[in-house]
C-alpha cells in the first residue's frame, strides 16, 4: 500500500535569519522566566502579620521576663523585685531565678533576673521593701542593661523593640527620685522556614519621674 505523501511548502522548511532570531530571542525569554521564578523561590520573605488574639496558646497566661539592672549606689542587701497585678499576685523580694553582683567595692549591686508575669495588667519594679531595715534616703540611680519579655530573638533582619530599655542610664537623676517606666507590651511572633515559631514581644515605654522628699 502506498504511503501518501505530504509536502510541506519551501518556506515552511527553509531557514531563515528572521526565525533564528525568533527562536533565539524566545529562548532566551523562556530562561528569563525559569531564573526569574527559581529566584523568588530561593529567595527568603519577611512577612509582617497582625494578630488581634494572641498567638501563643500555649502560654499558661504568662509572659517570661528577663531583668539586667545596675544600681551602683545601692547595697545588695537592700534590693529586691516586687511583683503584683491584678489577679491578685503580690509578692514582695522575689528572688527565684535571680542573683545579685556587687558592685563598686559592695557599696553598688547589679540585679538578673528571669520571672514570669500574668498577661493582666500589673507591675513589677526593683526596691527596698523587702529589706530588713529600710534606708533613710535610698539611692535609686540606676542603669537599665537589658529588659526582655518572651524568647530571645537573635535572627538577622528582624527588627524591633524587643529590648527598648536596654541603656537607659539614670545616673544622672536626682539620688532620691523615684522612677516608673509605663510599658505597652505587644506579642511578636517569628516563624521560620521551617515552620517553628517563637514567640517573643516588644514594648513601647514612657518614663515617669517621681521625687521623693528626704525622710527626717
């Protein structure tokens, strides 16, 4: 049985310089569009998100802090953190998870700490009321090195307010001032490309001095 035979037309099947052009020119457009695409795809993303809830569940309802402060006038003796809020926590010298380093031949004291807070409205600041025998006038000059709330973060890129009293110098301040810094925690989350999350959270701050008069 014979084979029909079809015959495409001359200029179908001859080359030409304007089809090697084309050819080329799509060639190079079809690996454009491979390296464009291979690109976005190795590329790492940093996605900002807002959460209305809050994202850590697994919490407990506590917040972890870590607390490096340096009060280079003040006995160790005399330091304590106070902690209360309005679940009815009040605890007065706090000393779980913290340690005291002299400083300045014992006459200073650095205070770290790590403790955890309820997520209600509450406070927790360093003092002398936990102290034996309270000071006539206590010197409450202080350096602030770190104040943390949540994991520690240490990813490039990521920036933001995780520690934004940390540097705070008050050794200028009137000796007998009292210092009160009002925080606005906000929950920051960090998911990788692995999908592991860390929650973590920055705070804006405001300072508000209060003088205390000398005690007679």
């Amino acid at each position: 049985m014979d084979i029909p035979k079809v015959l495409l037309p001359k200029d179908l099947t001859q080359p030409t310089y304007t089809g090697a052009f084309i050819s080329v020119c799509c060639c190079v457009f079809m690996l454009f569009l491979f390296l464009s695409e291979l690109t976005g795809f190795i590329a790492t993303e940093i996605v900002n998100e807002l959460y209305v809830d809050d994202p850590d569940k697994d919490s407990g309802g506590k917040i972890d802090v870590s607390l490096n402060i340096s009060l280079p006038n003040l006995h160790c003796d005399l330091v304590g953190l106070d902690i209360q809020d309005e679940m009815g926590r009040h605890e007065v010298g706090h000393i779980d998870n913290s340690m005291k380093v002299p400083l300045n031949n014992g006459h200073g004291c650095r205070f770290e700490g790590e403790f955890s807070i309820n997520k209600v409205p509450g406070n927790f600041h360093v003092s002398t009321h936990s102290a034996t025998a309270q000071p006539q006038s206590p010197d409450m000059t202080h350096i602030i090195h770190k104040l943390a709330f949540g994991e520690k973060l240490q990813v490039q890129h990521v920036q933001g307010a995780f520690n934004a009293l940390g540097g705070a110098n008050r050794l200028q301040s009137n000796a007998l001032a009292s210092h009160d810094y009002i925080l606005k925690i906000v929950p920051t989350v960090y998911e990788d490309l692995g999908g592991k999350q860390r929650f973590s959270y920055q705070y804006t701050v405001a300072n508000k001095k209060i003088q205390i008069g000398k005690m007679s």
